[in-house]
C-alpha cells in the first residue's frame, strides 16, 4: 500500500512539474509577444526610468546627477529606484527601446506565476498551485501590469517569494522548522519595501496579520522568528527617514493621501463588481476599458473558493488569504477608489482563491471521466475569455489608448534626426521633449546631466535647448528667420500659414493609429 501510494505521488508531483512548465510558457508569451509595440507609445515615466538605467548604465549617475539612488526623482516626486536598476541589463543587451524598458516587468511577471506555484503547493497541494499559477498567467490584471514598466509589478513578486519561503521555513505539521528560510523571507520582505511605495503600507500590516494568526509557527521557531523580525524591523528604520521627509512625501502629496471617511467607500470600491468584473480601472494606461480585473468566468469560482476556505475552519493557510484580501485594497483606498496599479498587490490572492474553488469544483466528481470533463470545461472558459481578452489587448486597445501612452513620440524623434544639421523649433506643446529626445537620442547622459533645467525644474517652462533642438512657446515668440524645422501641433502653425507659404519646403506629418495627424514637421527656407 505504501509504495502504491508513493507511485501515486511521483506521478502527481511529476505532472505538477510538466503543467507548470507549460503555465510558464503560456504566461512567457502572453507578456513578451508584441512587448516593444504594445501598449502603443511609451509613457512619459517609462521613458525618464528607461533613461535613468541608460544614465545610469553608463555614468553611474541618474539623468539628475545623482550617484547610485535608493530613490530617484522623477517627475515631481521621488520613488524607488530598484526597477531602473533591473531595466540596465536589458539596456546594455539591446539598446535603449520600449522593449528594453519593459522586458524586466515581463520577466517580474513570468516570476509571480512561479512564485506562487510554490507557495500553493506548500500550502494547498500540487492540484490547486497548478490552477492558482494558470489564473494568474491568463490573468488581465496581472498581463496588464507585467508589459508596462510601472515598478508597481515588482511587489507581487516579492510578497508572493516572501509568503513561500514563510511558509516553507514554518514546515509543515510533525516537521521541524527550517529557520534559513525565516531569514529568507525576512530579506525578501525588506526587499519589498524597495519596490513600490504601496509596500509602505501593505507589506507591514500583512505580516502583523500573519504573525497573529501563525503565532503557534512563530512561537515554535524560537529566537529565528525575533531575528527575522528584528531584521525586517531594521530595514524599516532604515528606511523612515527618508519616508518622512519632503522628499518621500512627496508622491503621497501629490495623490493626496489622507485618512478620512472617504477611504471607506474608496475601500469598498475594489470589491465592487464594475471594478472587479464589468470596468476595471477607469484610466486607459491601467487596463482594457469596458473590461474588468477578472473574468466573469472567476466569480462563481471565487464565491465556491471562499465557501471552501471557510469550511476549512482556523487553519493557518486559510487566513493567510483573508488577511491577504482584507489588506490588499488599503493602499489604494488611501488616495482613490477603483486603482488597480496601487492594488496590483491582491491579483495572487484572488488566484489562489478561483484556484481553490476550481479544485473543489473538480474533486465533486468521483470518476475520472467526469473529473476530466469537468477540468476540461474550465480550461474552456477560462481559454475563451483570455483569449478575447489578449485579442482586444493586441487590436481596439492599441487604437483606444494611444492618447493616453503618448503614441507618435518615437516617431516624430525619428522623423527629425531625418534634418542632420538643421535647427529644430519644438512647441512646448508637445508632451515633455526633455524626457523623449534624450531616451530615442541615446543622448550622452554626462552632457545632460550638466543641462539647466536638471538642476532646476523651472526652467523647462521658460523654455529650453538641447544641442540643436530648441523647444519654445510659439504663442509668445516670433518664428525663426533662418532656415530651420518646426514641430509642433497643426492648429498651432494655422495662424502662420500665409505668411509661412514662401518659406515652406516640405510638410511631414506623425500619423496616429486612427489615421489623424498628431504632430506636423514643416521646414522653413530663409
């Protein structure tokens, strides 16, 4: 009988094996296909983190001077810095492009899907890490999150590798602790901290939950659970200071974080059905409009998963996930409803949770031909609805959101290294030239490390130069006389055309993804 059972568990560890090689596949080429392309265009802090690695990469210095940061400013805040040290890699391997810039967020997102199979199957088994880790491939939330580079993606990662190597140190019942692996998620959870200003509130909480509803586990690893503490304790003294002065308060200002009634309903929010089902987060840069966080195909999952949890009584593993879901939304609800990057952070729980509910699902049916009818049904749907889902991602969105990503800035640097030696007059109008030519330019960061305007924000409203390229207000200031090309806006130009006729050599124009034009380039004669 012994060995009978111990085939029977080869078996089933070999498959779990071969299945979650298949889910890293399948996630790989949900978040690598079309990286550099999609979403279309390159937002403005993907381009200054992107350029920040570059500076980095080559000076040792950020795009403002600044050698090596834990926490580098950006625009109008400062925030951490550890993506843009990820993101010199791929620079250095390939250039510096939207791919580069993104590439460790897809690869942050293929390592979630891993790190989560280990944690489930420590805690739930082999069936239900295999579903958690499949959801989370085909995840909207997550595949959203993981081809942007938004650092928000790094901290499910480290809370996800944190959480396994918790609860691998704990063992499990009748085995002894294994304390190399508290320190182990000591050290991810302080690596956490480095990650995403969420952290600050999220990652704390969740482990004063964790210890109350562990405390026989902690209990039982003695003075290795006062260590680990003492060493994640450290690492938040180290890092207060900065927290609380201007410069870490900074971004907390800026989307007016505050305690007030508000946050209540802002908390509700992300348990809502339009947040979590039907629309998702309003802003076109944090998912596919008129579509929700999850499928639709989750909910009843989800509703069998937490009837199936609480069935399972005060069992450690159980309220791991509800402190988990109770504490995810609070960072959000801090500052605004409905946020799905602030709330990146739950997207496993809610994995895990379907997971339990489709493994439950499946172990109601005691033959083996309708246990794998059953699996095969949930394949089904959740294999129709992520494959509408990547079919809107990779057609309507990269039309319905161009705008937003600030599609036709590549383009339009591209169209004027076209005038080698000829000055070039860009409206202010056009979004931030001072973050765009330097990142399509490769501009040389030791020279713009030395420019005005990195030493004082104020100058790029007065206007500003770099090398040939001069952006100035076309509103207050005459056209140039010498022969020279503008860029900016067709209305802009409008009020000059008749007196521009006899100087016009050649009109060019940025195409947008609707066939309008986003930009003109007109070169002028003396």
């Amino acid at each position: 009988m012994d060995s009978h059972d111990n085939e029977i568990r080869s078996n089933t560890t070999r498959w779990g094996w071969l299945g979650l090689i298949a889910v890293l596949v399948l996630a790989s080429g949900l978040r690598l296909y079309g990286l550099g392309e999609t979403p279309n265009g390159l937002f403005v802090d993907e381009a200054s983190t992107g350029y920040d690695a570059y500076s980095l990469l080559e000076t040792g210095r950020d795009q403002f001077g600044k050698k090596l940061p834990l926490f580098a400013q950006s625009l109008g805040d400062y925030n951490e810095a550890l993506y843009r040290y990820l993101v010199i890699p791929p620079v250095y391997l390939f250039g510096l492009n939207e791919f580069s810039v993104r590439l460790p967020a897809a690869l942050a997102g293929i390592l979630t899907v891993l790190s989560l199979f280990v944690l489930v199957r420590r805690l739930f088994g082999t069936k239900v890490a295999l579903w958690a880790a499949l959801f989370l491939a085909l995840s909207p939330w997550h595949i959203h999150f993981s081809r942007i580079a938004f650092r928000g993606v790094l901290l499910p990662l480290f809370v996800t590798s944190g959480l396994a190597a918790l609860a691998i140190g704990f063992g499990r019942k009748g085995t002894r602790p294994r304390p190399a692996y508290m320190y182990l998620a000591a050290l991810l959870f302080v690596g956490s901290l480095f990650t995403y200003s969420s952290a600050r509130v999220f990652v704390p909480l969740l482990l004063a939950g964790l210890a109350c509803v562990s405390h026989i586990e902690v209990r039982a690893m003695g003075k290795h659970s006062w260590i680990a503490g003492g060493v994640f304790l450290l690492g938040v003294l180290v890092l207060l200071p900065f927290w609380l002065s201007p410069e870490g308060m900074a971004r907390a200002d800026a989307v007016n974080l505050k305690f007030s009634w508000g946050a209540l309903r802002n908390y509700s929010s992300y348990f809502g059905w339009k947040f979590l089902v039907t629309d998702g987060d309003p802003s076109p840069r944090h998912g596919v409009q008129g579509m929700g966080q999850l499928y639709m195909l989750d909910v009843p999952l989800l509703i069998v998963g937490a009837f199936t949890l609480l069935r399972r009584g005060q069992r450690a593993s159980s309220l791991w996930l509800f402190v988990w879901l109770l504490l995810f939304p609070l960072p959000g609800a801090l500052t605004a409803g409905s946020h799905a990057l602030r709330s990146l952070v739950g997207v496993p729980a809610f994995c895990i949770v379907s997971a339990v509910g489709a493994s439950a699902v499946c172990e109601r049916f005691r033959s083996f031909q309708a246990r794998a009818a059953c699996i095969a049904i949930l394949l089904a749907g959740i294999g129709a609805s992520s494959a509408r889902y990547v079919h809107t991602y990779h057609t309507n969105y990269s039309t319905t959101s161009a705008p937003a990503w600030l599609t036709g800035m590549g383009d339009l640097v591209a169209k004027t290294e076209a005038y080698q030696g000829t000055a070039v007059f860009i409206s202010n109008q056009v979004p931030l030239p001072f973050l765009y030519l330097p990142f399509y330019l490769s501009w040389p960061p030791g020279e713009y490390q030395e420019l005005s305007f990195t030493k004082d924000p104020v100058a790029r409203l007065n206007g500003y130069q770099l090398g040939r390229y001069h952006i100035v207000n076309f509103s207050q200031e005459a056209l140039p006389t010498e022969s020279c090309l503008l860029v900016g806006s067709h209305s802009e130009f409008a009020p000059w055309e008749a007196q521009l006729a006899d100087r016009i050599e050649s009109v060019q124009a940025v195409i947008g993804p609707e066939g309008q034009a986003l930009y003109v380039l007109i070169t002028l004669r003396e």
